[in-house]
C-alpha cells in the first residue's frame, strides 16, 4: 500500500476532540488569528475554521505520522534482523 491510500473499505474515523482540547485549540486559533492576522473572529467562526481545518488538512498530517512511523519501524525491524541473524562461517 502506497503512503497516503486507505485500506479498502475501511472508513477513517472523523477527527475530534474532548471538550477540554477543542477549547484549548479554539483558544490557540483565536488568538492567532488576532495576534497575527488582526482578524477578530466569534466562537462560532473559530469553530467552523477548526472543524474546516481538522476536516480538509487533518488526513494530510494523519498520514504523515503514518508515512513517519511506518520509516521507524522498518528501521526497527531491520536493526532487529540484523542482531538476530547469524554470522556465516567460511
């Protein structure tokens, strides 16, 4: 399977966060957004940026935590292999 294909038929859970993280992240979004942007937005508005955030670019860093996990544990795997394997005598 190539980095960024689901499993066929297999459906991705939807991203979401207990009541505690989400205002954390809200939190974190609006002052962004004022600190950086000088953009004041409501509750509402952050919360629609984050479920459109989560939604559309979540399975982008998803997947390369999957990409990023799956490099160490070939490496793992391989230096696992190599203790092991069992050293030839000529």
């Amino acid at each position: 399977m190539k980095t960024g294909q689901a499993l066929e038929g297999a459906a991705l859970s939807k991203i979401e966060f207990n009541k505690q993280k989400r205002d954390a992240l809200l939190d974190t979004l609006a002052r962004y957004l004022d600190r950086e942007l000088d953009c004041e937005a409501s509750p509402l508005q952050v919360g629609f940026l984050l479920d459109f955030i989560s939604e559309r670019m979540g399975p982008y860093y998803y997947n390369q935590g999957v990409a990023d996990a799956q490099t160490l544990f070939q490496k793992k795997l391989e230096d696992a292999v190599y203790e092991i394997e069992k050293p030839f005598i000529d």
